[in-house]
C-alpha cells in the first residue's frame, strides 16, 4: 500500500532512536518522517518549526496572533501552491453538511 509521505527526510526508526539528534541535523531544520516497517510512523520536528506552525495555526483559525513568519515555509515539495490550496479547503468548507461538522456546527 503506498504512502504520501509530507516531508523531504525519512529515516528508520531504529536510527532515529540511536541518535535523533544526528537524524535533525542531517534534515537542516526540516521535518523528519520516522518509518517502521515501511511505514511512516510519525514525524519529528524542529522546536523553532513547531513554534512556527502553531503560530500559523492560531493565526489561521482565530486571528488571535500576529503572524511573523512566512507561510512558504509550510509548502515544502507539495504540488500545490497556497493559493491552490487555500481555495481546495475553501471550497471544502463551503460544502461541508452540518451532519459532517458533529459539535463543530455553528450556531445560528
């Protein structure tokens, strides 16, 4: 069965367990995807991205903070473009059913 991996580094887990630190470095601050079994177990990623990713986060669903960083950084080697995919999750929003939102339905 195929894997959409989401990131350019991907390691076994017994090497990353050996010694994680080596497995950052080799990425240069980018996501790790740790596999067992051929599998993508999880991914590791770099405190200051993380920082950024919430940041990223907030900003895009409440508008609570300012965002610092560029989004770019979350692009990666995807195929799509922002644009393309913040119009792809708009229209998915748009047609979403209130049976699909469960508890997360507004209310009116």
């Amino acid at each position: 069965m195929l894997q959409k991996v989401m990131c350019d580094y991907t390691t076994p887990i017994s090497q990353f367990k050996s010694n994680p630190n080596a497995a950052m470095q080799e990425a240069k601050g980018e996501p790790v995807a740790v596999a067992a079994h051929n599998r993508v177990q999880f991914y590791a990623v770099p405190a200051d991205l993380f920082e950024q990713m919430v940041e990223f986060c907030e900003y895009a669903q409440r508008g609570t903070s300012e965002l610092k960083h560029g989004i770019a950084r979350f692009t990666g080697s995807t195929e799509k473009s922002i644009e393309e995919s913040a119009a792809s999750m708009t229209k998915r929003l748009a047609d979403i059913s209130d049976s699909d939102l469960g508890d997360f339905k507004e209310e009116k």
